[in-house]
C-alpha cells in the first residue's frame, strides 16, 4: 500500500468491479455518472479503471451517510432525483434497509485525457 492510500481502509474488492452494471457503464461512457457509492472500498484515487477501452481515472474517495446525499449526489450517480436513486438502489439490493445513518465509500472519477 502507497503513502498516499494509508487514510484509507483495505480494499474489499477491485477496481474492476467499480462499475459493472451494464445501465451504469452506459451512463459513465456518456458523462452522465461520475460517481458509484460502495459499501466498500473498490479502488484508491489514481487508479484507473476501464469500461469498452475507455479509462477512467478515480478522482476522490471519501465516506458518507445515505442521510448526507442530496439530489445533488445523486445526479453524481446517473439520476435526476434522491428518490430515483432510493429506489435503483433498493431494486437492486432488495433485503438492504434504506438506514440514514449507513456509511457508503464514494468513488468520484473522470474520464482520462490521452
């Protein structure tokens, strides 16, 4: 582990797994998503990953509670509202509580310029 990664927990997975629903990765090519909240830590800032062979270079790491996004945050996920994020979420994690005070790592990357 680098200096710059000692704030940081361990990584409970890759930054290959970042992204990965097809939805998501059609909304990170189109600059519509610039940010994936985890229950884990997936990549550190200045690693990259790759969707189609496009990089995306991770930018910022950082936790916060499901209580602390805004509608703001969420247009940072690829939606217009809290609400819609609410309910992708919960879709897709149907047994996971919507709890305000549970911690997420946000991922914030760009695209890479060549």
């Amino acid at each position: 582990m680098s200096e710059q990664n000692l704030e940081y927990p361990k990584k409970t997975c890759s930054v290959e797994r970042l992204v990965t629903v097809p939805e998501d990765v059609a909304k990170v090519l189109k600059g519509q998503k610039t940010a994936t909240r985890r229950n884990g830590v997936y990549a550190y800032p200045g690693e990259v990953m790759v969707l189609e062979g496009k990089e995306f270079k991770v930018d910022a790491l950082y936790s916060q509670t499901l209580g602390e996004m805004t509608d703001e945050h969420a247009k940072q996920e690829g939606n217009t509202t809290m609400e819609e994020y609410k309910e992708i979420i919960l879709a897709m994690h149907p047994k996971m509580p919507w709890l305000p005070t549970m911690s997420v790592w946000v991922h914030e990357f760009s695209p890479v310029k060549n």
